[in-house]
C-alpha cells in the first residue's frame, strides 16, 4: 500500500486552533462556502494585496530551533565589565524556571480584572515596595519601559508641575555623567515640548539660573563615582528647582538612598536584580517619587483595596494616572509596564531578603576594592576616590588603551573604553575572585609587570568601606514579612505557585480581549530566550561579537518590511505607544528637514486609541479630531474639511486600520489620499494588524509609517502586562530619520534621537517574532489572518441574536474582532461590569470593557483558538445572556443576582448560612464543563473607590499581620 508522507510538526497546524473540518462547520455557521469567500466579503478588494507574500519558506519547529542555534552562536559570550547601567547578574534557577519560562505567567494580560489578576498584583506590590524601601521614597509604580524612559517621565513630570517663579521655565539641568543613552532619550523628549536641556558638571551648576525648572544627576556617576547630592538638592529646592536622580539599585543596598538626600523623584533599572541583560531588554525601569506627586506619577500604580465582603484585595490604583485616558490633555502615553520582568526583580528580592541583597552589594564592592588595590600595584591609575562597583582607569597613551583592548578580548574580556586614554571597569554579581586575577593578568601582561599582585583566594570575611560617613547606608530596608520568609528554595516556589494559582492567564482559558490580539505563544518560539548568546550579551559589547544578533535583525527587518510593504524598519520602540511616538518624531523631522517647522496638527478620528493624541501632543503636535459617521467609519467629509483647513500646517493623521470599531473601512485609500494632497503624512496604528497581515499592507493602503506591536499581530506574550515591542515601518523618504543611538551609531546623520535606552530595544524578546515568522512562512501568516478573520465572524454568527453588533462591514461581516452592544441591559440596572465580573465564575478573562465605546465588550479571539473553546465562550456568553433575561422578566432580583454579585469565591460559597435568592450551584457551577475544571477567583468584587480613598501601594510592615501571617490587621 502506498501512504502519503508529511511533517509531522508542520509549526502552522500547531499555531491555528480549527482544523478544516471544523472551520468547514464555522462556515456553514457563517453562512459562506469558503473560507476564501469570507474574505472575499469581508477585506476590500481594492486594498487586497496582488502577490502572496515573498519569504523563506516554513521551517518546522525542529529544524528552525536546530537553525536558530547556529545563528545565536555567531555571538561570542564575553566577560562583561562594560557597566553603563547594564550588569551581568544571577538568575535565580527557581524563578527562571517558574516564572520566566512559565506560560502561567508570561501569557497573562494586563490586570485590569483585578480579581482574577491578585497573583501578579501581589507581586508587583511586592516590586512596588522594594523600590521605594531602596531608593527612600514614598510612592513607587509597577514599573516603566526602561532607565531612559523613566528619566524622561520624571523631566516631564517635572515640567507639568512648575508653578509660582517656575512656571515659564523651559530649561532642565542634566549632569554629564548621567549615562550617554539617558541624555539621548532626554534630547528625544525635550525638544518637541519645548525643553531645552542644560548639560554640565553638577559641581559647577547655576542653580541662581530662574529658566531652570528641574534637574537629573546619576548615582553612582556614568563613571563610577560616588556623589554626596545632599547639598545640591537642598540649594536646588531653595530655587524651587525638582530633582530626580537616577541610581543604580543594587548599590543602594549599600549608599544612602536619594531620598535621604532629599531627591523628588529617583529613577533607573532592576536589571540588576535577577533579569538578564539581553542585548538591552526587556527590562524593568523603575520610577520612585514623593507622596505630592501620587495623583501625577506616570505608569501603573497598584494598591491595596478592599473586596465585597471586606477582605484584602490588589488593584491598579489611581486608574486617571494612565494619562493616555486623558488623550490630547495627557503629558504621557504610557500605558504599559514591563510586568513580567518587575515580577522577577521583585521575586528576586523577595528570595534574597535584606540579608542576601546586602551580601550581594558588599560582595561586588568587595571585589572591586580587591580589582583597585591590584592595579594600582601594577601602577595604574584609578581616578574614583568614591566607587561601588565601577573603576576609572586612566592610562598614559591609547596605544596602551588599545594594547589592553586586544589583549582583554583575546582574553574573552569586554571593558568600557573612554576617548582614548581611559578604561571604565564594572563589577558584578556573577564576578569572582579568579575574575579579578583573570582581569590584573590582562593589565599585567601590557604593562610587563607579575599578574601576581593579587594573592587571596577567597574574600575577606570582612569590608572595610571608606566612603564618607554621610554616603554609607544606615536605615533598614525590606523589613515586610514577604522578604524575610521565602528564602529556601522550597518555600519560594510554592509562594510562586500560590500567585501563579490566582491568576487567570491562557494556559486556563482563551482571553478574548478586542485590540489586543491574545494569540499562542509557542513554547517553541519562546525557547531561545534563555539561551545564552541571547541572553548574557551586553548591548554596548563590540559589533564582531554580536553577529547572530545582527543576522537577527537584519532577517527580521526585512520580513517586516516584507510584511508591511515599507523599505525600511526600526526596531528600537519598545512598546507600541512607544513606537507611535517614535513614528511621529520621524514624521515631525522629516517635515523639518524640508523647512516646515510649521507642519504640526495631528488630525486624529474620534474613535482612536487614547495614546494617539497623547503621542502627538508629547511630539510636539497639536491634535485636530475627526468625526466617526453613524457606522463607526471616518467621516470623509469632515476629514477632506479640516485636511484643507489645516493644509498650510497639517503634519499627518493618525489612523488604525481595520478600524478602532473591528471593520474594515472602505474609504481608507482615499482617506490616505486626502492627507496626502495636502502635504501630510499618514501614521497607521498597528493594533489591529492581525488582520491585514498576507491580506493587505500598511503601505500598500497608503500609510507611511505604521508601528507594529510585536507582542500582538508577532507573539512575544503579554507577560501581565508588559513586555512589549513596537517596531516602525517607514517608507523610502522618511527612513533616514529612523532612531540613532549616542552608544551604538545607527542610522545615519538624520536619525532622530533615540527613543529607547538601548539601540534596539528589548533585542532578547526579538527572536520569538522571528520564530514565529520563519515557522509560519507567508502562506501560514495569510492563514493565520484568514483565520482570525473566521473565528471572529463565527463567535459573531453565534451570538448576534443574545447580543447586538455594533459594526459590521457593507456585507455584515466584522474584520478579526467585534463590539457587542451591552448598553441596553442597563434599564434593568446590570451594566456591563457585570458581565465582566460574571465571566470570571465560567472561568473566563473578560473581553475589553467599554472600550472603545462605553457600555460594550470588544472581543477577538484570534487565530489560536479552536472551534471548542470559541463554542465554550460562545455558550458561556448564551449562558449569562439568560442569566439577564432571568432579570428582565422578573424571575431575578435586580439587586440582588448572580451578575451583581459576581465573582463567587469559595469562600462566600462555603458560608454555612446561605441566604441568597439562587443557588450555590448557580453561583459557581451554572456549567456542567466547570464542575471539572473550574478557576476560583480568590477575591470577591473590588471596592476601588475605597482603595484610593484609602491609598496603600507597598507591602503591610511585619507588625501589620496577625500571628499566622495571612490577615491584615489594618490596611491603612
């Protein structure tokens, strides 16, 4: 007999969730005879693409990680000393294992359903707290995208909060020596907002200078040394002049911390504590400040809160700080937070305790004390009287500098090398004493000199520092009960899998949130992050050590440009509203360059994503909005008005396609058009290209620059909230001014400034799109929107009679997601909260809550999804459907029901007395599927307004807890 053979690990079959014979019954659900016929209907013909697209064909998942391998090992894993705010460290087994390679973890979404996010809410109060303990301040955030960034937050909170002498400055002092990449993100943000930035040695400031509204000094200095700032806050305060400072968090372990000194804000980096270096990121920037500024504090805060029936409970706090709410009046667009690496950080210090993080501290500047002493015996010069991990060597020629250069990287050594005559060396948590030997060998063999000045081999049991009294740390940190209690591996992974167990993420249920595209994120495609070479490079290390990561790039850049149709791309932003802002500096400099400075209004549709007019305004622009009709769709007309109003200063326009509604307009070509006959340009937000992807393109619409959010439409997972990726694609004129970087020269003289702290961004998360994409093929991505496309008009087939559909295409079909009209259920007092919380007892994440119109669910379900689950919701969805109708005809209290008591802990359940007008069952188990497989929520419904009533963002104090350590006394 003859058989047909076939990979049995074709990667698409893996990735799509409906088989042909199940996407056969969708169809005939539809209404449709094929899938081709359900595009056909619903993607424009106009925009269509007319060739497939062109790229190397699928690799299996064996055979691309086999490739992949051989790519990752052209880079060449050196000894790193480079420091400039990234440092090797110590991932802790446990928690890579248990959170950084746990899909439990880095596949949840954002914890905008508090109740059933309490795990990574509890985490990241944990980080919350351990930053503000360490750096001496009062209020913390969960987190921003990196050091830069965070500085840059602080500089423009600062100019939002002038007032009195200082309400007209324009002018931010900034020592020059904060680190070279932080500048580069100030110059970035400064200029559009009209910031003019003041760099100079912080010794010699002009703080008498009345246009000078803030200022940013780096702890310990870009070249090691350590600075007692005391002195220069208080006169800058007696110029009602703020100040952040930028600190190095490891060293506050040791130094006293800026709050001490009187800082208003302190900003940098957990990288240190337990997260790879990873070419750049991701990273956990963090941002500290005082308690006057909590109602301005950029980013997410989380706080604590109470539940229905009065128990604890985490919550994002404070939810108007995320200024992109606010759209044009915002002084932000952040709208994220790197979550999955602010949990290992805070992990990190929870499984180390005080104790262990002082060791770490004292063992690194313990190191470098010996490092010192051996050179300075072979008679070099070390210039930093004040240090904790980092040394400033100053040599006598650069032909000595070079001479140590070779010599090192022969050695397998990186230093910092400055000018031409100096040699920066940073300790860190993975160096030891035969480290040390190894780096006096290097300096030894150039200077002709014995390597043996160095004669210990194991450090002294006790460290002499010889800082200055005010710089030596004096007050307790860490002293909650969550840092001094897991610190055998055995209690600290059950802690991790007790939060883990809290949570809802996609390894329990399909997350079904519109504009956020909750795909698969393959284990295959997730597997080289923690390789490593790609793992352990440092961002600053030599090109000829870095060649896998340029293979990488220049692979997957020119994918995306495949992708999108543009003839070039950045892959520097490091999330999307990141890379809107970045798209937009492009466009401002490319408008500049041709002498039309005057080119500044954003025209922005009503129903766009609030970061869009924050980005503009944060790029200097002024935003125009634009109507929506009756169907959701651009109003041409107003459009063409206002284009010709503004012609003489209109910059561009800011457009999602398919639209912010789940359609795809048909005006969009001659939407384009009309921008650009009136000398604009057309930004494209990329949120919703998981349905144009094989089908139609950015640029071949009409767009000229469009970012894509790597953790959406290209699966680098959510991780809670963050990391994300927000690469720009650029057409010919506009990519000369792609974003530099003062480190690593990119891009040509044109490049605008750099946007993220490291050349390209969260370079380690990278490789998972390019999985994807080499595993998927352009025939498997055309068949993952295609199927996108079929899952969402199914769920839309299957529940447009219990629920209305707000738009739909000219043949009723919705592009890859959908809104479902909620607001009717109103006159019988449930609101669309409800269904939310309601869905968390079926065991489901809620779709995106009244957004982008209030009082509706937004769903996608994207192509990972098979039939069944999508009939699990769909029936879930039918399910609480009737549970509302139960309301309308009297049958159930308006009060008093399963919707407005949602979510149903066990808890609550298990009350002996059960006094509620529907059963225990109705409450918990209203499927038969849950009796096997039912998620818990561990908190009732979430009292927010008490929360920030009563605001508490860091861990309860030892003494709060009662004597098991499990209920709070007071939460105030």
């Amino acid at each position: 007999m003859i058989f047909k053979t076939k990979p049995a690990d074709v990667f698409k079959e893996r990735h799509n969730g409906p088989d042909k014979e199940q996407m056969q019954d969708m169809l005939g659900t539809i209404g449709v005879n094929s899938l081709d016929q359900l595009i056909d209907e619903t993607v424009p013909a106009a925009i269509r693409l007319k060739k497939p697209l062109n790229l190397p064909a699928a690799l299996t998942e064996k055979d691309f990680l086999n490739k992949f391998s051989q790519i990752a090992k052209q880079n060449k894993v050196y000894k790193s000393y480079i420091g400039l705010g990234y440092n090797d460290t110590i991932v802790p087994p446990v928690i890579l294992r248990n959170i950084m390679e746990n899909p439990g973890w880095y596949t949840a979404y954002t914890p905008y359903q508090a109740e059933i996010a309490q795990g990574r809410l509890e985490a990241l109060i944990n980080y919350q707290t351990m930053v503000m303990d360490l750096t001496g301040m009062e209020i913390a955030n969960a987190s921003l995208l990196d050091e830069g960034t965070a500085a840059a937050e602080a500089m423009g909170m600062f100019f939002a909060q002038r007032k009195g002498a200082r309400k007209n400055a324009t002018r931010f002092f900034v020592s020059d020596l904060v680190l070279p990449q932080t500048i580069d993100v100030l110059a970035s943000r400064a200029t559009p907002i009209g910031i003019e930035l003041v760099i100079g040695d912080h010794q010699e400031a002009d703080l008498n200078d009345e246009s000078l509204f803030g200022a940013l000094l780096q702890y310990p200095a870009a070249n090691g040394a350590v600075y007692d700032y005391t002195d220069f806050i208080s006169r800058a305060h007696g110029q009602d002049i703020l100040v952040a400072v930028a600190a190095d968090i490891l060293s506050l372990t040791l130094l006293t911390p800026p709050g001490e000194m009187g800082a208003d804000a302190v900003v940098g980096t957990t990288q240190r504590f337990g997260v790879p270096m990873g070419f750049g990121g991701p990273h956990a920037g963090y941002f500290a400040t005082k308690d006057a500024f909590k109602r301005v504090i950029p980013g997410r805060i989380i706080g604590l809160s109470v539940d229905a029936e009065g128990n604890r409970a985490y919550r994002m706090a404070l939810q108007t700080r995320e200024q992109h709410i606010r759209r044009e009046k915002a002084t932000s667009n952040i709208c994220t937070a790197q979550v999955l690496l602010a949990v290992m950080s805070g992990m990190y210090a929870v499984y180390h305790g005080p104790r262990r993080l002082k060791y770490i501290g004292l063992n690194v500047h313990a190191l470098t004390q010996q490092l010192d002493k051996g050179l300075k015996a072979l008679g070099f010069e070390q210039q930093n009287q004040h240090y904790f991990d980092t040394l400033n060597i100053v040599l006598g020629s650069a032909d000595m500098q070079e001479a140590i250069r070779k010599e090192a990287e022969a050695t397998g050594i990186n230093f910092l090398y400055n000018g031409d005559t100096k040699i920066g060396i940073s300790l860190n948590q993975n160096t030891d004493l035969q480290d040390i030997k190894a780096v006096l060998a290097v300096f030894a063999k150039v200077a002709g000199k014995s390597a043996d000045v160095l004669t210990i081999d194991t450090l002294p049991e006790e460290t002499d520092i010889t800082w200055a009294d005010s710089l030596i740390r004096k007050s307790e940190y860490l002293q909650q009960e969550v840092f001094n209690k897991h610190h055998s591996e055995h209690e600290m992974l059950r802690y991790m899998k007790h939060l883990e167990n809290k949570d809802i993420s996609l390894v329990h249920s399909m997350i079904p949130l519109g504009s956020c595209t909750m795909k698969l994120n393959a284990t295959s495609e997730m597997i080289p992050v923690t390789w490593p070479e790609i793992g352990q490079l440092h961002p600053f290390a030599p090109s000829d050590q870095t060649k896998g990561y340029e293979q990488i790039f220049s692979d997957l850049e020119a994918w995306l440009c495949e992708i999108t149709r543009f003839d070039a791309v950045s892959l520097q932003p490091n999330s999307g509203a990141q890379g809107e802002y970045a798209g937009l500096m492009v466009i401002r400099a490319y408008h500049e360059s041709r002498g039309d400075h005057h080119r500044n209004i954003a025209l922005i549709p009503s129903s766009a994503h609030g970061t869009n007019p924050a980005s503009a305004v944060m790029a200097g622009m002024k935003v125009v909005i634009v109507k929506c009709d009756e169907k959701g769709n651009i109003d041409v007309a107003d459009l063409r008005a206002k284009a010709e109003q503004y012609k003489n200063e209109l910059s561009c326009l800011m457009v999602t396609y398919p639209s912010t509604h789940g359609v795809y307009e048909e005006s969009i070509i001659e939407v384009c058009q009309v921008i650009h006959d009136n000398g604009g340009r057309v930004y494209m937000d990329g949120a919703n290209m998981n349905a144009q992807v094989g089908l139609t393109s950015p640029a071949h619409i009409g767009a000229d620059v469009c970012h894509l959010n790597l953790h959406k439409t290209f699966c680098i997972p959510h991780g809670g909230g963050g990391p994300g990726m927000g690469p720009i694609g650029v057409v010919k004129d506009l990519a000369p001014f792609l974003p530099g970087h003062a480190v690593r020269k990119i891009n040509g003289e044109k490049a605008i400034h750099a946007v993220s702290a490291a050349p390209w961004g969260s370079a380690s998360i990278l490789p998972i799109s390019y999985a994807y994409i080499a595993m998927m093929g352009g025939e498997g991505l055309t068949e993952a929107t295609k199927v996108a496309i079929l899952n969402a008009n199914y769920i839309k087939a299957r529940l447009e009679q219990h629920y209305p559909v707000l738009y739909v295409g000219k043949n009723g079909r919705c592009a890859h997601e959908m809104i479902l009209d909620c607001r009717e259920f109103k006159k019988v007092g449930i609101e669309v909260e409800d269904i939310a919380k309601r869905l968390m007892d079926y065991g489901f994440h809620a779709p995106t809550v009244s957004f982008p119109v209030a009082g509706t669910l937004m769903v996608e379900p994207t192509e990972s999804e098979p039939k069944e689950e999508l009939d699990r919701f769909c029936n879930v969805m039918i399910s609480i459907r009737e549970e509302i109708r139960e309301i309308e005809s009297g049958k159930a209290d308006q009060k008093n029901n399963v919707l407005k008591n949602a979510p149903h802990t066990a808890k609550v359940v298990m009350v002996e007395n059960w006094e509620r007008p529907y059963s225990r069952e109705k409450a918990v188990f209203p499927m038969a599927f849950l009796r096997d497989n039912k998620v818990w929520p561990t908190v009732s419904r979430i009292d927010s307004a008490y929360g920030d009533r009563n605001l508490v963002c860091s861990c309860a104090p030892i003494e709060a807890y009662s004597e098991n350590g499990n209920e709070m006394v007071a939460i105030g």
